[in-house]
C-alpha cells in the first residue's frame, strides 16, 4: 500500500541536506550552469528516484499525493534538475533503477501544440520533432509519447540512441536544459513499447495531472520564497527616515503578494488531499487544470510585485529575485498557463452541462 502525505515527512530531511549542501555561491554556480550531475547524484543515493517506484518495481512506494510539499520546497530553495520527473515518471512507468529520466511530451504546450510537433508510430517505425524536452541531453532514458494507428502509445529509449538527434536549445529557464528532438526514423522494439491505445492515454491523463499539479506546487514555493524575502527587505530599507514597509502603498502590494501565495498554497493542498481521497470518477484533470492555472497567473505576479517592491536592486541581475522571476516564467507556461487552461475548464464545463 502507498505511503501519502499523512503518513510520512520527506521535507524535513531534504531541507536539511539542502541546507548543508546547497550554500549561496554553489547555488549561483548552479543556477549559471543549468544542473549539477553531483548534486542529481547524491539525491538519487538519497533514495530521491526511489520515493514513488512501487515496491513492486524496488521502490518505497510513496503516493505522489506525499511529494508535493518537497516541490515545493524545490521552488523555494530553486533547486536545478530534472527533479519532478524523477517522482512523476517511476510512480507510473518501469524505469530503469538508477536512471535519470526525461519525458519528450509534445503536450508540454497547448496553443502552440502546432508548432512544437509530434512524433508517429507506424508499423514498428517512429519518425517526427518535438520542439521542446526539457533535460533530453542529459538523461539516461527517454520517455516518448508519440501518435500510433490505434492511439497514442508511451516508448523508453536509451538516451544515448544515434537515431535520436538532440539539438539543445537556449533558454532564459536557470534550472532547466532544453533540446529539440528529432527522429528520422527508428524502428521499435516490443520491449520499448511501454503502453499503448487505451492504457497510454489514460497513463498520459494521469501522467500530465501530476505534472501539473507539481509544477502549481513548485510554482507556489517560489512564491513564499519571494514574499518572505520582500517583506524582509522592504523593513529594512529605509526612505524619508521610515522603512518602505511602512508606507501604505506597499503594505497593499505586499498583502496582495501574501494572499495570492497563500492562496496557492491552500489550493495545492486542497488539490492533492482531494486526489488523495477521491472515489473514482473524480475528475482529476479539472481539478489540476484548476491549479495550475491558478498558479500560473499569480506566481507570476507575486513575482513582479516583488521586482518592483525592491525598487531597482530588484531589477538588476546581481539580486537574486531574476533567478525566481525567470523560472516562474518557464513553468507558467509548462502544460499550459492560465489561459490556455481556462479556456479547457470553460470547455469542459459547458461539455458536462454541470457546475464543478
């Protein structure tokens, strides 16, 4: 039986190695450098990699209801790596033990779903672009998504394929890598195919929930990180002989910051207890489109209100607050940000005929 939030406290132990290992000038280093393979290595010694595989597969077994609060504590200390997939991806799939893993989903965007590509499965042959996979260079296997003649179907690559040219692209994201995939042509094997038709699209629903979800939670700690460090700053420094806190306009602008992050962590919560105890027709993909969306809207404007609140230290690249203010503007975007995700509640909605 899978261990959930209630029944274990994985944050604590992770803040404390982060707290040891992560200290300001290494953590600039890494934020300038995208990732540090060491630091990805000794989480996975941790057991990071293992926390959601079933026990079935060699894994603790923890419900993905129980890592929410360490993602979000990976946006508050913004931790570089593929850190999200590592939980996600096992919990679902039979990953390699050890493997570090990326997921090639051409779903990472809605609006620009015609631009970002797609690849085909046809008579044991793959071909097509994905314009976008975050941490394809650097993983050990590969997770494709990719169309077939009775649906979509889910693939595990060796990364290092020859069949697989990765492009990598620049990006302003300080905690990820990007490359663009493409694939000629390649044939597939039985063994790589991990799901198809029916179970691949409902591995891709459940797949996608989570990644929105934990991406909402993610968004989230950075935005109590921000927060806290603008009311600290804004007590401190000093205009007219008074703190700038004390000033009426920013107290509102600060208290908007408090009740929109305080409002996402509530909802990130709600969220996941409700997956936690839902019966079996909740509608997980609402509820994490709701989210997300949320999230994306007022993580990015917990930020800026942040940006201005420091005044023009907060604007330059020698305050930390751009690394946040970048980061938040990736994951906004990543499976969908609060307008391309209103427009699917609206959809579905008006489609089911009932009020959510």
């Amino acid at each position: 039986m899978s261990l959930t939030a209630a029944d274990v406290d994985l944050v604590t132990p992770i803040r404390e190695f982060f707290d040891r290992r992560v200290t300001s000038d290494y953590h600039h280093a890494l934020l300038s450098g995208g990732w540090d393979p060491e630091l990805m290595a000794e989480l996975d010694d941790l057991g990071w990699s293992e926390l959601t595989r079933p026990e079935i597969r060699g894994g603790l077994g923890i419900d993905l209801t129980a890592v929410a609060g360490l993602i979000a504590l990976v946006g508050d200390r913004l931790i570089p790596g593929p850190l999200v997939e590592q939980l996600i991806l096992p919990a679902y799939l039979d990953i390699p033990d050890g493997s570090l893993v990326a997921f090639a989903d051409p779903a990472v965007t809605l609006d620009w779903a015609s631009s970002i590509g797609s690849v085909h499965m046809e008579s044991g042959q793959i071909q097509g672009t994905i314009e976008l996979v975050r941490f394809g260079a650097e993983a050990d296997s590969l997770v494709l998504a990719v169309d077939g003649p009775d649906g979509p179907a889910l693939l595990l690559l060796p990364g290092s394929d020859p069949a697989l040219a990765l492009t990598p692209i620049t990006s302003s994201d300080p905690t990820s890598h990007y490359v663009r995939l493409e694939i000629a042509s390649r044939t597939v094997t039985d063994a790589e195919i991990l799901a198809t038709g029916i179970e691949a699209a409902t591995l891709l629903r459940q797949i996608r929930a989570w990644f929105r979800l934990l991406t909402a939670c993610e968004i989230s700690g950075i935005a109590r990180r921000t927060l806290e460090k603008t009311v600290e700053y804004v007590a401190q420094r000093q205009q007219f002989g008074k703190p700038v806190g004390s000033f009426q306009a920013v107290k509102h602008i600060a208290a908007s910051m408090a009740q929109a992050t305080i409002s996402m962590e509530a909802l990130c919560e709600a969220t996941v207890s409700d997956i936690s105890s839902a019966e079996v027709d909740f509608d997980i993909e609402m509820a994490t489109w709701t989210a997300k969306a949320y999230a994306a809207g007022a993580g990015r404007q917990v930020v800026e209100d942040a940006l201005q609140l420091h005044g023009g230290i907060g604007f330059t690249t020698e305050h930390d607050l751009h690394w946040y203010y970048r980061r938040v503007l990736a994951l906004r975007t990543w499976y969908g940000d609060e307008h391309e995700l209103h427009a699917l509640i609206g959809s579905r909605r008006l489609t089911d005929g009932v009020d959510r």
